[in-house]
C-alpha cells in the first residue's frame, strides 16, 4: 500500500468522535520526532531552546495536581511544544475495576493543556488494590481480551480521545494461551483504539523469547498504528534484555525503525529516555537519526 | 469476564512483586520473574530515598530496605501517582512497625516533616485569601493570607539540629509551620509557639483583632501566664512575624 494511501487511524476515531470534532482536534500527523520530557532535565531544555523535537510527551502521572516550581516549567513547555501523553498507572489490563475518579483527572488535564494524543501501556500495574508503579505483562488469553475492551470504550468516552495502546516489553510469558500478536491485534481490532508500536519493545521480545522482530511487526494491526516510540534497553546476559529506556538505541532497533515505516502511514515517532540520561547535545543526535529515517520514508510535505 | 485462572494468575505476579513469595502454580519462566520484583522495588526504593534523605540514614545499613520491602508487602498503595507513595510510610510505621517504634519513636514526625518539603513543593497553587477588614490597624486597609503553608502538630523536635538522640528525650508538643515562598516558591520551615498558632489561626479563621485579643487573654489566665505575656504583644509580635514571612500582605 502507497504510504499516501494510507489514513492515521486516529483520524478515523475522529470522524466517528463527535465530541473530538466539536473541541476542535486536529490531525496529529504533524509532529513527527519528539522527546519525552523528563524532570532530570526540563530546565536546561527550557532554558537552553536545545534540542528542537517536533513534539514533547510526559507522563500526566507525573504533572497532574501540581503547583509552584513544577507548573511554571510544564507552562513554559506547553507554551513552546506540542505535547502528547503517556501514561502509567491506568492498568487497562488489571483484574480490579477502572479508576474512574483517576480518568477523570487525566481528562481534565488533557483538556487544560489541550493535548490530543493520550497514549497508555497494554500492561496492568495495579492488583487487589494496590499499585505496583511498574508494568507487569497480562496474561495473552482470550477472556484476559474480552475483559479489557470494554474497559478501552469506557477510558475512550470518559477521555473523549481515542486510547493509543503500546506493545510492552515483558521477560516472561504468564500463563499465555495464544501467542502474543493474536492477544494485541484482537484487542486493537475488537476496541476500535488505536496502537503504539514501540520498535524497542518489538526488538527487546523477539530476543528474550526467540521470536523474528520484523515477522512480528508485520503481524501487528499495522493500519492501526497512530503512534511509534524508540528507545534504548540493556542487556543483562546472554538471553535477557531488560528494557531500561537507559542506553543510546542501538542501530538494530534503528533499522526496525525503518522497515516499520514501510508498513505504515506517517506518524510521530518518540525518542524515550528515561535513566542514565546524557547530555543534551547527544539526545539532538539521537533525535537527529530519527529524523534522517523518518525523511527517507515521508517528507515534511507529505504530513503537513 | 475474566477467567478465574487468568485472575489468579495476575494476582499471583503481583504478589510475588509486593511480597516476594513465588507461588508454584504461577505460570511464569522461574529463572526470570524475579527481574519484575526487581524493577519495581528500583522504583520504589529509588522514590523513598528520594524523600527521605535523613530519616534513611538512621537505619543500618540493609535494615532501610528491608523496612521498604515490609511496607510494600503490607501496606496497599492506591494512589496512581508514584510521587505521592512516600507519603503513606509513617502511617505503615505508625500501625504495622512497633518495634522500629521503639527504637526511634520520632521516626512518623520525621518522615511527616521530609514529605510535607515535597508536598508544599508541589502543591497546587493556592490564592491570597482576604481576611478581616478590621484587623490590621485603623487604616482598614485590605489584608490577605497566603494559604500556601501547614502548622504541623509534633511530638518530638525533628527539625532541631542537635540530631536522633535529643529528638528522643525530648517529646513534647511543638508546632511547625511549613511555608511555600509566594515568590520564590521554595519551601520552608519555621518553628512557631502554642500561643502564635493560636492567634494566627485566630486570624485566618476571620475573627477581628479585639475577639483575638480577648481569647488569648482568656486563655494566658488559664494556662497561669498572664504575668508574663501580654495579649496585645503577642498578637503584634505574630502579626509583624508573618508578614515578614511574606504570609501575609496589605494593600
Ligand atoms: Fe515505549
């Protein structure tokens, strides 16, 4: 399929959304490569304008309820960036029921800052009432499908946003009863949400479970994905990576990158870096091979 | 629905994660599970260290995680903002720990005052609050209140320099105000007295300045004190502090 041919499935939603279409949201196809926002280092960005990414994204977990020093830094960034959200206590995939208070707080935050783009983990992290604060792997079964996407529409209506869901890293199975491609694409294709395909994660499984990284993305709902992120992980012994966000990324994950971009249509691509973070001058070069990728697949042209 | 196995399973990872014990019948690669007991107490450690600078370095060294580790096990966290787990280890220890009790009874007061810093830290931005017309002076100019502060109730003299050993043989009550600059918006601390509590809640709570004047006189009578204070200074002597605390404007 051409890439001009294909349509950013969160332009579908949209259409079908008519709560979106009244408040006005855009197509978010216009931010290409962007950086996840981080305390260690939102003053120096701020105050240095270095790096330049299309778009910033943080965790609302992170922001919400927040006053003093830390407002005036996420002000100062909403004045200068597009931001999207990725959040992490949402445990779409937890056996307890949603937290609607908490959703609702999450809606608003969006609202005031006037973000579109809330994505959030295929992953549970929240258990008989108590976080975890970490993300744990659901099992892949057909009833662990069926009890999540109802919950995906209610987060969809409450948010008034189309739910963008990532394939996460895990170290081992739990209790899977099919393989881990038919777990995510029924929930994609039964929710109607969209995906977050982050090329990491892809890379990160297929090594720790012995699976083909490229076989695997053509498995996915490809026509789905509204969202890409990449990032840096670390390998802890000879059949174990453990996904840090903590390292430079590494050319393989950058080469699965590129042929995901065949597949799909032009959609921002986020650089994660959460540990171990550099100076900011080697984040611009990380964000720089991104872009030099992105460019061989799409020009600005095409998704402006 | 949720299959029974498929819950049990879940809840059997995420206990593992809490508690550490690896039930037989979870389904998982045993030599690797451990990896998410392990990120998850990075984050939990990494946070509680983070907060608690000064009550961590009482502890030997090891017992600081172990305590962690127990909190975690028993103590269910229902916020979903990481940020504000620290906040429920002094109730865990308060209910659940009586022999770290023991050893250091001032422990809950500490910690309080560790995440009262980060909590005034982030707090939501709170408005000036006009008060009593009547109760600055006869000018009847307008005052206001910053409500960007907390006095907190201790039973044992945490923020004092002298360090654990006097904290402990000292119990008592004293009060401590917690204060977000209004411009700075850095936090601080200042040790206030029983009697200025009194008056500057006196004031916030709109009374005018003869009602305050006459309570905290009644209220010298009673506690024997009336010889050496005087109302009217204290209430002067309050009124001066914390405007120069920035607490309090007039315009
Ligand atoms: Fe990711």
């Amino acid at each position: 399929m051409p890439n001009a041919a294909r349509k950013n499935p969160i332009d579908s939603f949209k259409l079908t959304s008519p709560c979106l279409k009244k408040q006005g949201f855009f197509f978010i196809g216009y931010f290409m490569v962007g950086l996840g926002f981080r305390k260690d280092f939102a003053e120096e960005f701020l105050e240095k304008n270095f790096p330049t990414p299309d778009f910033i994204e943080l965790a609302p977990e992170n922001w919400i309820g927040m006053g003093g020093y830390w407002k005036k830094i996420l002000d100062r960034a909403a004045d200068r960036f597009k931001i999207f959200t990725h959040g992490l206590s949402l445990s779409i995939g937890s056996p307890d029921p949603l937290d609607i208070p908490y959703i609702r707080k999450i809606k608003k935050f969006l609202d005031d800052y006037q973000i579109t783009l809330y994505s959030e983990h295929l992953s549970y992290s929240q258990c008989d009432n108590a976080h975890l604060y970490d993300l744990l792997p659901i099992p892949f079964t057909e009833d662990a499908v069926r009890h999540i996407v109802p919950r995906i529409k209610t987060v969809q209506d409450i948010l008034e946003r189309p739910l963008i869901l990532e394939n996460v890293s895990y170290y081992t199975p739990v209790a899977a009863e099919i393989p881990e491609h038919e777990f995510i694409t029924a929930i994609i294709r039964e929710s109607g949400c969209c995906m977050l395909l982050d090329v990491n994660n892809v890379f990160v499984n297929a090594f720790n479970h012995g699976y083909d990284a490229h076989e695997f993305i053509l498995k996915l709902p490809l026509d789905k994905v509204a969202y890409i992120h990449i990032a840096g992980h670390e390998k802890v012994s000879d059949d174990l990576i453990i996904d840090t966000h903590g390292q430079d990324v590494i050319p393989p994950v950058y080469e699965l990158l590129d042929y995901t971009l065949k597949f799909i249509k032009p959609v921002p691509v986020l650089l994660e870096r959460d540990f171990n973070i550099p100076e900011l001058d080697e984040l611009d070069n990380e964000l720089q091979m991104i872009r030099n990728i992105y460019s061989k697949h799409f020009s600005k042209a095409e998704i402006c | 629905m949720l299959k029974e196995k498929t819950l049990r399973q879940q809840q059997k990872l995420a206990s593992f994660c809490r508690t550490n014990i690896l039930d037989d019948d979870l389904l998982v690669r045993k030599d690797r599970v451990h990896h998410y007991r392990r990120l998850v107490f990075n984050i939990i450690l990494d946070m509680m260290e983070t907060m608690y600078p000064i009550s961590m370095k009482l502890f030997p060294e090891g017992e600081w995680e172990q305590l962690i580790h127990r909190f975690f096990a028993n103590y269910k966290c229902t916020d979903p903002q990481v940020w504000k787990m620290p906040r429920f280890l002094s109730d865990y220890i308060k209910t659940g720990e009586k022999e770290i009790l023991v050893r250091y009874p001032f422990l809950p007061d500490l910690l309080v005052m560790e995440w009262k810093e980060l909590e005034w830290f982030t707090n939501e931005d709170l408005e000036w609050a006009e008060i009593n017309s009547d109760i600055s002076s006869s000018e009847k100019r307008i005052c206001f209140y910053f409500p960007e502060h907390e006095l907190l109730i201790l039973d044992y003299p945490v923020y004092r320099k002298e360090g654990p050993d006097f904290w402990k043989s000292n119990p008592g009550k004293y009060f401590l105000l917690v204060y977000r600059h209004p411009e700075s918006r850095k936090v601080f601390y200042q040790e206030v007295d029983a009697l200025s509590c009194f008056v500057w809640e006196s004031i916030k709570e709109g009374k005018n300045k003869a009602v305050i004047i006459s309570e905290l006189n009644d209220l010298l009578i009673q506690q024997k004190l009336n010889n050496r204070f005087k109302a009217e200074f204290i209430f002067e002597k309050v009124w001066d502090d914390f405007l120069k605390l920035r607490l309090l404007k007039i315009q």
